[in-house]
C-alpha cells in the first residue's frame, strides 16, 4: 500500500514572454532619426510629421527632433516629431567644420 498521495497531472503550466509593446518614447523627450517612438498592434496611435510606419505598426522617427503626441479627429491619437533648428544645425556645422580646416590650409 503507498504511503504518499499520488501526484496526478496538470495541463497548465505553459506561458510565452510578453512581447515589449507600448510607448517607448514619450512627449517631450528628443529622439534622432530611426529612434523607435511606439511598438504596438493595429493603429492604436496614428503616425503624424517627420514619423514612419513600419510593417508591424511600429512608428519611428525620421529626423532628430523633439516627440509630440497630440489628440485628432475626436478621439484618435497621433505622434509627431517636430525639428528643433538647435540640434540640426549645431549637427551639420560640426560635420562640415573639419572638411573646412583641412581646405584652408596652405600646401607645401
């Protein structure tokens, strides 16, 4: 006779890992370009300027910019990113700034 209970089965016990969705990026924050801003299903937020929709509904940023999340058309969403002249300029002026050094000097 056994002395312990038999254990019997389950047919629980399985799970998957969650898949990371929702807003990476939040309003106000600066992103630069290709920056994912919102991993989600269907067009839960709708992509506005200077932002791109991948395949999967993944919105991501086209330029370097400052994120923008503004309500549309009743009770939609939309992000945006608006261009901020700072960084974009500062950007090229430092990527220009060496080639002009190098120009300008005499040779020998």
């Amino acid at each position: 006779m056994a002395h312990k209970k038999g254990q019997g089965s389950t047919r629980n016990g399985r799970d998957s890992p969650g898949q990371r969705r929702g807003i990476k990026i939040y309003a106000g924050q600066s992103v630069r370009a290709g920056n994912i801003l919102v991993r989600q299903v269907g067009t839960r937020i709708h992509p506005g300027r200077n932002v791109g929709l991948g395949r999967d509904f993944t919105i991501y940023a086209l330029i370097d910019g400052i994120v923008k999340y503004e309500g549309y058309r009743g009770n939609k969403r939309r992000v945006s990113v608006d261009p901020v002249p700072g960084i974009a300029e500062s950007a090229v002026e430092s990527m220009q700034a060496p080639e002009s050094t190098a120009e300008s000097s005499p040779a020998s």
